[in-house]
C-alpha cells in the first residue's frame, strides 16, 4: 500500500473511532506493560512505539506484539525534532503517552535537555497535528520529601534532584499548552513501580539480581528512607484509565498503598530469595553511599485517581512473588544481571 492510501485508510479507521497511539520509551519497563494492556484493550487501534533503545530498553519487552499489524516499532529520539515533527505529519496520530524519560541525579544539562527539551519537541508537534489527548507521565518525585502530610496534587512543587527538577520544568512546560491553547494535556505523577522485566538498575531488580548471584543488598545510606511500590500492571492501568476518564488540564497522582523502608525491603528479598533464617537477613546487607540528596518518602494522596474508579489492585505479596519467580525464569535476559547503578552519583 502507498504512504497516502495508507493515510486515507488511517483517517477513515479513525472516523470510525480507532486510534493512533504513540508511546514514547514504549520498549522500556512501564512503556511496554503500557503498550501490551493497550493492545488487548484496544486490539483494532494502532500503536506507535517510539523509542531510543537505550541500554535499560529493549524490542524482547514487546516480542508479543512483534508479529501483530496494528503495532509498529520506530527507533528514534524525541530530541530530534525533524524526527520527530516528521512523526506526527506522516502517522495521524491522536494520543500521546509521553513515557520517555532520563533518570539519576547528576549530569543536570543532560536531564534538562531529554526531559525538558524533549518534552518540549514532542508537545510543539503534537500541537501542531492537533493531538486530541497528551499524557505525560511524571514523578512524586517533583513534590519533594514529606515526612508526615501526603501530597495532593495542590501542593507545590519542591524537586530535590537534577532528575526531579528536570521533570517538574517540563510539568510546567506540558501545563503551559494547557493554559495558553487548551491544548489536551494530562499530567500523572507516580510512585515507584515495579514488576517482571524492570532493569536491574531500580532497586528491586537489583537487589534480587544481586542476591541471585549470591551479592549482597547494597544500600544507599541508612535504608531508613522509605519508597511505596506500585505493581506495573496497575500503573499501566491507571495510564489506560486516564486517557479514558481522565479530565484535561487536570494532574493525577498514582499511589500504591504499599510502603517498605528500603532496608525493610532488603530483608524480605533476602527471606524470599535465599530462604534465609532472621538471624541472617543483615548478613545479606552491605551499606554504600549515599546519593547526594536523598528523600526520605513521598507519600500520595490519590483520592483524585480513586474518583475515577482507579485502584490498586495487585497486593504487594502477589506482585513480589510474581516478580521474583519472573527474574527466576529469566536470568539471563538482560545482558548484566546486577548492573551497577548507572546513575553515576551511586556508590553502588
Ligand atoms: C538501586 C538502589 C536503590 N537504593 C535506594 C535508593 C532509593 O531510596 C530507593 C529507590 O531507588 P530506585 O529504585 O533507584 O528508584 P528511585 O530513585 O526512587 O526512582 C524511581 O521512582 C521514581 C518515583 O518515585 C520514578 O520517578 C523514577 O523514574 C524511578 O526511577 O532505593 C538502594 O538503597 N540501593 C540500590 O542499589
């Protein structure tokens, strides 16, 4: 078929009410739990899947959909803006899943062009085909710490690191169509997520990697700080709920309800991985630097999601046993099974 007929056969797909979906990043962790649930939920839309392939991606993450029609794969870079304004006059493209990100906490030029810049390039083209929804996935990071009070989406921003700070400029970036052009824009601020096929840089993986090559848990800092996990298949959820429900303009936070100091956390991975008696659990522990600045939590009030009918589903002991029996049955899948940190400021 030729680019324009394909064209005409997307637009009449469309009048019908499929879509076109592009994810950003959709070979990585979250993006391709994304990508999957939407093509079982939406089987007759098409989904774009634009991604770098940087090291923490990869295509096996989407070997399920290699052979289907309505998925398509296209490497690229969102700081590329011919690239990218080429994307979005060639493919008709209706929402946005903006999932690509940089992460770690030093290298801020670098953070502030592939999270802010970036974010920048795609908005200017999606605007400019007249996207119909742009769903930009965010952090809890941007609130900063809170020892006591959860975070509602009101509270103001106070970004602690390079990476959150390089998130929360393009929240104000992503905003700022809103407010100036009632351009369509979401904008969903997440706590950790976790699950089958996470590289092993997150703290999970890594401490399972780790213990599975009989390493020990290397914690950064004290351990005292504590993170909440949210199981992946209910943030892909929550992502599909929004673009459904979700009201334009509006931020969500996505919480779990699940929260684990990251010593605490060593320790039950030690139990389940190594069957290890209590009195060994802390043989398991190794204590390295710190991160410059390090957040202690960032607890979610999500009642704005729960209004939508979003919940988490999954239970932490189900959600861990799955993701441990996953990396069990999948050692070699990712090149280097206890990747240090690539975050250059973990002594790890
Ligand atoms: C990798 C690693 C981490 N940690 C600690 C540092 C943190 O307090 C905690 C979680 O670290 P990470 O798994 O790297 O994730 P974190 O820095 O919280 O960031 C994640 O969660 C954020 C949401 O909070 C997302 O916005 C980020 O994109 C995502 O990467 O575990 C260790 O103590 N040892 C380790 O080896």
């Amino acid at each position: 078929m030729s680019d324009e007929s394909a064209n005409q056969t997307d637009l009449r797909k469309q009048q019908l009410g499929y879509k076109t979906v592009l994810v950003t990043g959709g070979a990585g962790f979250i993006g391709s739990h994304l990508i999957i649930l939407l093509a079982v939920k939406y089987p007759l839309w098409r989904i774009i899947n634009v991604d770098s392939l940087d090291y923490c991606s990869s295509l096996k993450n989407l070997k399920c959909l290699e052979n289907t029609c309505t998925y398509k794969f296209i490497q690229g870079d969102i700081c590329n803006q011919y690239f990218i304004n080429h994307l979005f006059s060639t493919e008709n493209i209706n929402i946005v899943f903006h999932v690509n990100f940089l992460h770690g906490f030093t290298w801020f030029y670098m953070f502030m062009y592939v999270n802010a810049e970036g974010t920048s390039f795609l908005l200017q083209a999606a605007f400019a085909a007249r996207v119909e929804k742009f769903i930009y996935m965010s952090t809890d990071e941007v609130y900063g710490d809170s020892l006591e009070k959860d975070f509602d989406e009101l509270c103001p921003k106070r970004p602690t690191n390079p990476y959150s700070k390089s998130k929360a400029v393009a929240e104000n970036i992503v905003m700022s169509y809103w407010e100036n052009h009632k351009f369509p824009v979401i904008i969903t601020r997440s706590n950790n997520v976790y699950g089958p096929r996470q590289y092993y840089e997150k703290v999970i993986p890594r401490f399972i990697g780790l213990l599975q090559q009989d390493q020990k848990c290397t914690i950064q800092g004290t351990g005292l700080q504590s993170r909440h996990f949210l199981y992946v298949d209910d943030a892909a959820e929550a992502f599909l709920m929004l673009m459904e429900r979700g009201i334009m303009g509006e931020i969500y936070n996505i919480g779990a309800t699940f929260e684990i100091p990251v010593i605490q956390l060593a320790r039950e991975l030690v139990k389940m991985v190594k069957n290890t008696s209590n009195i060994e659990l802390d043989d398991w522990l190794l204590f390295v630097e710190d991160r410059p600045v390090s957040d202690l939590r960032y607890p979610l009030n999500s009642d704005k999601m729960h209004k939508l009918g979003w919940k988490p589903k999954v239970p932490w002991k189900e959600g861990i046993r799955k993701t441990i029996k996953w990396y069990e049955e999948n050692t070699c899948y990712w090149p280097v099974r206890t990747a240090t940190n690539r975050n250059p400021s973990c002594a790890s």
